[in-house]
C-alpha cells in the first residue's frame, strides 16, 4: 500500500469509530448532582428545594455528586464477534489476510 493508501483507509477507519460513537455514544454513564436538590411536590413534579434555589452557580458545583445509578445498555461483544466472523471476507477469494 502507498502512503496515501494507507492514509485514506486510515482516515476511513476513524470515521466508522466516530459514526459508531455518534449514533450508539452512550451518555448515561455518569451525571453529577446532588439528590437533597430536589423533591417531588404534592402534584409529582419534581422541584428544586430552597437551598438550592438560594446558591450561587458555584456553590451548586461544589457540593455536585457522581451519580452511578443510571441504567445503561451495554453490546454482547460475543454476539458481535460473531457477527462479524460469520460474514468475514474470504481471503481467498479476496486476496484478504487469515482472521486470528
């Protein structure tokens, strides 16, 4: 392969990973917050509390906590590796390389 190969197909492979990250990125991992912020009021809408309301924009990121009880959905890789292996190209026909 040229230089300016290698670039191309370089430059393709990113651009799938940054597809891949674009359409299934995964933003619910962690969120800072502090729980004593809110409440649920008597109609069930969620409020801000008094305390908060009464700090000042720094104040409120000081006193901020991860928060690690989003739910999130995580890929079965072993049925993506399959996946993938069942539809492999053929080395031979394609003059490809042996998949480990």
């Amino acid at each position: 392969m040229s230089a300016e190969q290698v670039e191309i197909h370089k430059n393709h492979c990113f651009d799938a990973i940054r597809q891949a990250i674009l359409c299934h990125g995964d933003i619910s991992l962690i969120y800072w917050w502090d729980p004593n912020y809110t409440y649920i009021d008597d109609d069930g809408t969620e409020r801000y509390t008094e305390d908060y309301l009464q700090m000042t924009p720094v104040e409120r990121q000081v006193r901020l906590h991860a928060s690690w009880s989003s739910e999130v959905q995580c890929r079965d890789m072993d049925a993506i590796n399959s996946w993938v292996k069942e539809r492999m190209v053929d080395p031979d026909k394609y003059g490809g390389r042996e998949a480990d």
